[in-house]
C-alpha cells in the first residue's frame, strides 16, 4: 500500500500526567491516526492529527449494529533510548481476522505496523519511562455510514490512539482473585468469540460487575454450550501448571489468540517446560487443587502481560493456588517478557520492532 501519511500536529499540546500515577486508558496523547475507507476506493486519505472528538453522524451504523473491530499493543522506552514494538504484526494480522468475522475490509498489515511506527515517533515524548509503566496503543476500526439496515457499511475509519499507562490491575504483579461464572456466556464456537469485537466485550459486563461486587478482579468464563469448560478470563488467556505440567486451553473458536498467550507458549517450551493446549473442565482444575497437583494459575494478555491467579470461587467453592502467592512460572514469565519488551533481555526470537 503505497500511502503518505499526512501529518498535523498540535497547536496546543496537553500537560502530561503524573507517570507514577497513570492507573490505566485514562490518559490520551496529541495525536490520533486516522485513514477512511470508501467502497469502491479503498482505504486512503491517513493522517495524523490532534487528538480530538470525532463528528458521527445519529444513524453511523457501527452505534446501531456494533460492527466494530480494536486491537491492544504497547510501546516501550528502552534505557538506550530506543523505542521499541512488541509484535506488532502479529496485532496487525490479528485485525484482518476480526475484519473478516465482522465484513469488514482488510488493512495492509506492513501499512497497518507503519502508521502505528509513525504516530507513536509523532507522540514518543508520552512514552513514560516509570517502571512498569509504557504507551498503550488501541488501534480500532468502525462502520461509518449513516444508515439503518442490517448490512455491512460502505464507508469505514482505521482510528489509532495511544494512552501513557501503568498496571492494568491494582494488584500488579500481585495474584488477583478470580470470580468463575457459571449463570451468564460470553461466546460460543461458530460466533465472534475468536475476534477482538466490542460485543464481546460489551457481553462480559454484567457479569463483571457482579463478580466486583463480590470482591473479586475479574471472570474466569466457562463454554457456552456444557458450561463445563474453562476458556478465559475477560482480557486475559489462562495457563494452569498442574503436576508439572502447563496447561491452556485449546483455540477452538470461541476464545481470542492472544498475542501473549503463544509468546508464553514459545517461551515455555524454550525453558524445556511441556505445554499442553487442550479442553480443561472446572472439574478436573477443582479436583487438581483437592489433590494437591495445582501448582500455578497465572493470566496473559498485552494489558496486564502475566497477571498471577491466587484464588478462583466456583459456586462458592475456594480454590487456592500457591497459597495465594505468585508462582515461579508465573513471575519468570513476566521478567522475561518485559525485560524483551523494554530492551534489558536479548530479544533472541526477534518480537521487538524498533519504531525508529
């Protein structure tokens, strides 16, 4: 795709935040990107510009109907100074996937990794360098004809954000306590479950916010079909070691290939670990925990990168993993990843891309 991005910056650039006090997406930079999409004309017209409200109209489809596709990647300040992408391309394919599910035409995935590369150099003075800190980038597209009718749209935006951000969960590196829900579904194979669309997200919600007041950071989903089998938390993949073994559950359809999630695989299997990807009930997790062979639970995903479980309730039911303390797994995991994302480990898979 041989586009020139345009770029406009600021006249009146913002005050930037406290960087040991950023919590999570609540602060956004100058700049945002932005390239439309005509039926008929492709994708074109990409521009950065300052960050402002965008202007839709009552009827844009995407606030009707949800079609609506994001992605989640970090940028990170090396010691050295150097700027540095995780996978990005990975996260690029990754939005044709969501595209397809959700008819949505495709983007150029090396244009897609370049307008992330210049807009992240046009805003790079927001990257903190805090530890435990970095520039969150939320790549989105959405369905802009004013139109009401269930049909895919004529006309799209590929808008790209970036918000200086620190653990997604208070916690941290902490183990967080998950809620198992059993009353309400996410996704089920054959719908959108695999794809980074905002229904899903919308759909977790309810549950959520039960499961909060209950004291617990998130909810661990089972299969919408026997309700039996574990698929994943709301924004992470799960790994249990159970006798030595790791175990995540299979990719069949209903749940997201998360970016972190075969980073952690590829690690593991690296350090000699077996990695298992297969169908795991809340049964066989329960009865590992009883007969002492849960050894770990942890979360992946790019918001949080390795988040410790301590604790999960099934219907009441306390399960206790590692005495509610981080596991060896667990905190080696997120040593290495982030020590690769922020340039202190030898990236010796090639994950990293330079921005500049």
């Amino acid at each position: 795709m041989s586009l020139q991005i345009r770029i406009e910056k600021t006249k009146t650039p913002k005050q930037k935040p406290d960087q040991n006090k950023l919590g999570f997406g609540q602060y956004f930079t100058d700049h945002m990107f932005i390239m439309d999409y005509t039926e008929g004309k492709g994708w074109h017209d990409p521009r950065i510009v300052p960050y402002a409200p965008l202007q839709l109209d009552p009827a844009t489809m995407m606030l009707h109907y949800g079609q609506a596709i994001f992605e989640g990647m970090k940028a990170y300040k090396a010691k050295d100074g150097r700027i540095l992408l995780f996978r990005p391309k990975k996260n690029m394919e990754r939005i044709n996937i969501s595209n397809d599910r959700l008819c949505i035409p495709p983007i150029d995935v090396d244009f897609g990794v370049e307008a992330v590369k210049t807009i992240v150099e046009v805003d790079k003075d927001w990257i903190p360098e805090a530890e435990g800190t970095s520039l969150y980038i939320r790549p989105f597209i959405i369905a802009t004809d004013p139109f009401l009718g269930v049909r895919p749209s004529q006309t799209y935006m590929f808008i790209i954000i970036l918000s200086p951000v620190g653990a997604y969960y208070p916690e941290g590196i902490n183990p967080v306590k998950i809620y198992i829900e059993t009353e309400y579904v996410r996704a089920v194979k054959g719908g959108v479950g695999f794809a980074k669309t905002c229904g899903n997200y919308a759909a977790s919600i309810k549950a959520q916010m039960e499961a909060k007041k209950k004291g617990y950071t998130q909810v661990l989903w089972l299969d919408g079909v026997e309700r039996k089998y574990i698929e994943e938390v709301g924004t992470m993949n799960v790994f249990f070691k159970i006798n030595g073994e790791i175990i995540t559950p299979s990719l069949e359809g209903s749940i997201l290939a998360g970016i972190t999630r075969d980073s952690s695989i590829e690690l593991l299997r690296s350090w000699g670990l077996k990695v298992t990807e297969r169908r795991i009930s809340i049964q066989e997790l329960y009865d590992a925990h009883a007969n002492g062979t849960l050894e770990e639970a942890f979360g992946t995903g790019t918001a949080a990168v390795i988040s410790p479980i301590g604790e999960f309730n099934w219907n009441g039911n306390i399960i206790t993993v590692n005495q509610g303390k981080i596991g060896e797994i667990s905190e080696k995991l997120y040593n290495t990843i982030t020590g690769i994302q922020n340039g202190e480990i030898e990236d010796i898979f090639g994950w990293t891309v330079e921005v500049k």
